[in-house]
C-alpha cells in the first residue's frame, strides 16, 4: 500500500504482505511534501521495506523511491522477503 496522508502532518503506511502491521509518522511542523519525504526516512531507518513500482524511466523510479510509491513490508515480512 503506498504512503497514505491523513492530514497534512500525519503519514501512515500498511504491510502490503501481512495487512495488520502499520507505522504512522507525524510531521506537524513540516510542509505535506516534506513531511512525506522525511517519513520515508524514518520508515527505512525503522526495519521497514520499501519495493518500489516498476517504471521505465530512471526518473520516475527515483521519483517512486523518494515519494513513498510502491509497496511497503512491515520488518517481520522485509525479513522474510529477502533473498
């Protein structure tokens, strides 16, 4: 499930492998954009997996990256996901 904006300052994310896990990050005194980018930060930093949608230009794929798009994993499911 891509990064979902509740309001302006808070962030949720949900395990797209298990749907019962899920973090949510609050960035009061950040703009919406930089709240989102700070929360996926904080989100990695925290065990959680980022997969990013599949895109044929380098751009967007950073652009995904950057903004949260894609799916997330809780660190229980990342684990268990790796290779």
């Amino acid at each position: 499930m891509p990064l979902e904006t509740l309001s302006a300052a808070h962030i949720r994310v949900t395990c797209d492998a298990c749907r019962t896990a899920n973090a949510e990050v609050c960035g009061k005194r950040d703009l919406p954009l930089m709240a989102r980018t700070a929360a996926v930060r904080k989100f990695r930093a925290a065990g959680w997996g980022h997969e990013p949608h599949e895109y044929t230009r380098t751009e967007a794929l950073g652009e995904a990256r950057g903004n949260g798009l894609g799916r997330w994993f809780c660190p229980a499911c990342a684990r268990s996901r790796q290779p």
